[in-house]
C-alpha cells in the first residue's frame, strides 16, 4: 500500500493546489495546465491502487467497511 499512499497523497496535493489556483485567480494557462495534468495525475493514481499487492482480510459480507467496524444489514423477507 505503500506506492498507493504516496499516489493518493501526490493526487490530493494536486487538487489543492488546483483550488488554490482558482481561489486566487491565476492565470487561465495555468489553471488549464493544471486541469490538464490532473486527470493524467487521477488515472495513475487508480492504477497505483488497483495493481496494489494489498488485498484485504476480510470479505464484504463480514466488514462492510475496511475502516470501520460497521457490518452490512441484512434485509429479511
């Protein structure tokens, strides 16, 4: 999980400061520049976490959330 954290980390920074641009109106070049990458920046980060050789230890049917101690309801008819 190690290279997927770093690409989450480097794709949140970049977002950030893509806000930052807007909210301080910098150049449009920028901005689009910036728009630009970022989609590059996204799509390497699903790769990074996709091809990660993390795979959780427990099954969606018995934690419903990997962060969280939350299980599934389970409707019954």
């Amino acid at each position: 999980m190690k290279k997927a954290s770093f690409a989450i980390y480097i794709t949140t920074l970049f977002v950030v400061v893509y806000c930052l641009f807007i909210i301080f109106e910098m150049p449009y070049s920028f901005i689009m520049a910036t728009f630009l990458v970022l989609h590059i920046i996204v799509i390497w980060m699903i790769y990074a976490i996709l091809k990660s050789k993390d795979e959780p230890k427990v099954t969606f049917d018995e934690k419903f959330y990997l962060d969280a101690s939350f299980k599934p309801t389970i409707l019954k008819k």
